[in-house]
C-alpha cells in the first residue's frame, strides 16, 4: 500500500510538471481540479516541487510555474546526449586504429557508465558496454574519473571495502592514490586484468569547454593482443583521440609560446 501511494505521488508530480509544460501558469484549485485530487493533496505537491526548485510562485497572481531546477536536469541530459553524439566518431575511427573496443565513460554517483562503444576489426564476440556501469577503482576508465576528482570526492569513493575481482585488483586507497597520482601527471590509466582476468585497457580523459574532466575515452583488449607492453603505445592513440573529443565539447588546449 506505501509502495502504490510513493508511486502515485510520483504520478501526479510529472503531471503536474507537464500542465505546467502545457499552460505556463496554473493556480493550485486549476491543479487539484486537473489532478481530481483535493486542494491540500495538490499544494503539498507544489510545495514538495517548489521545494527542489523545480517550480516557483507568482507572488503577486498566486499561481505556480515551472522554475530554473528543470534547466539543470534538461542541461545535464543534454550535455550528455552531446558527448556520445560528438564522441561516437571518434570512438569509432579509435577501435579502427587500434583494432580494439573504444569506449567512453562518464561518472555518475560511485561508478562509471558506458555511453557510447565502437568494435576493431579484432573485437569478434563484443560485448556491449553501453548503458552498463562498471566499478571506478579497477578499471581504466574508472581510474581516470577518479584521478580528477577533488581530493575530498576522492577519498569518499575510495573508502573500504573496495571489491575485489581478480588477483590483480588493487582495494586499497593506499595503492590507488599513488596511480592516480601518476594517471594525473601521464594524462592516462591502465588496467592490466584488474577488473577481468585477460583484460587490459588504457583510458584517458575528456575534458568539457572549462577544462573539467567530464568523460573518459578508453580501448580494451584481451592481454595476448593489448599486452603490457603495447599499453604506452596505444595510450599515446588514445590520449590523442580523447583530446579530439575535448575539442568537440568546447574544450581549448593551452598553448605555450
């Protein structure tokens, strides 16, 4: 019964953000008698929005309106919806180049997820990566938007227990700061069958038109192929493809005279 009335409520909420879509204005009676529901149910709704900051009140008519909350949220499904329209390109001339499965990543919450994936002419039997999330300390993508988060972000996402997937796999902060340290000052990660036995990756960072980082491109392989050994080569391909995204979301490189 809790379940039905949170879902219900929920219901009537994106009603009412869509009237509003729709008229531009509502009084809180011309909600209630919309919504079939009584005045009261209808202004702890508005107040609840109101609240987030997803609608405002017209002081002087008593009637509510959409508010500046909605820009935010269209603002970040947009910029998302960009990166893998600009990135898909690149990603796919990357995993042709390198002959491995390109993909780019973008942090949400305490893990990465895939939003766009290309497949090398060597990717037989790939998996799709998009719209899957993947953990942040053992993988190279995950390395990456770590290494660029602010010391205190940082900190809070690598606090213990941190999974363990293979032998490899490193699950302390005390093993991870120094590697960030050093993706920081490289300008790229690996992963050498951290997050799967005979996987190895490199990933390197997408910055938007503020210089933050906002995504991570990456190509992975399976280790008889990416080995070891050809990670610094195929980073310096990666890096270069993730600079050219970087240009594509607004971002300038600094150039020294």
């Amino acid at each position: 019964m809790v379940e039905n009335h949170r879902v219900q409520s929920v219901d009537r909420a994106v009603r009412i953000l869509e009237m509003l879509a729709r008229d531009g204005e509502l009084t809180v009676g011309q909600v209630a008698d919309e919504l079939q529901v009584h005045s009261s149910t209808a202004f702890r709704l508005i107040d609840t929005l109101a609240a987030r900051e997803l609608l405002e009140r017209n002081a002087g008519s008593g009637s509510v309106r959409l508010a500046a909350g909605l820009l935010r949220l269209a603002g970040a499904t947009a910029s998302q919806l960009d990166l893998s329209t600009e990135a898909q390109p690149v990603c796919d001339s990357l995993a042709a180049e390198v002959g491995e499965t390109a993909n780019v990543a973008i942090l949400s919450g305490d893990v990465a997820i895939n939003v766009c994936q290309a497949g090398g002419a060597s990717s037989v039997s790939m998996r799709n990566w998009v719209g899957q999330h993947t953990v942040l300390h053992a993988t190279a993508s995950g390395k990456v938007l770590l290494a660029y988060l602010e010391s205190h972000q940082r900190g809070r996402l690598l606090r213990p227990p941190l999974q363990r997937f293979t032998s490899a796999t490193h699950c302390s902060a005390e093993d991870l700061r120094p590697e960030l340290a050093v993706v920081r000052r490289h300008g790229w990660a690996q992963s050498i069958e951290e997050y799967e036995e005979g996987l190895n990756a490199v990933a390197a960072p997408i910055r938007g038109h503020d210089g933050a980082v906002i995504a991570a491109l990456s190509a992975a392989g399976p280790t008889y192929r990416l080995s070891p050994e050809r990670l610094p080569q195929v980073a310096t391909t990666v890096r270069a493809a993730a600079e050219e995204v970087s240009a594509k979301m607004g971002h300038r490189r600094e150039t020294t005279a």
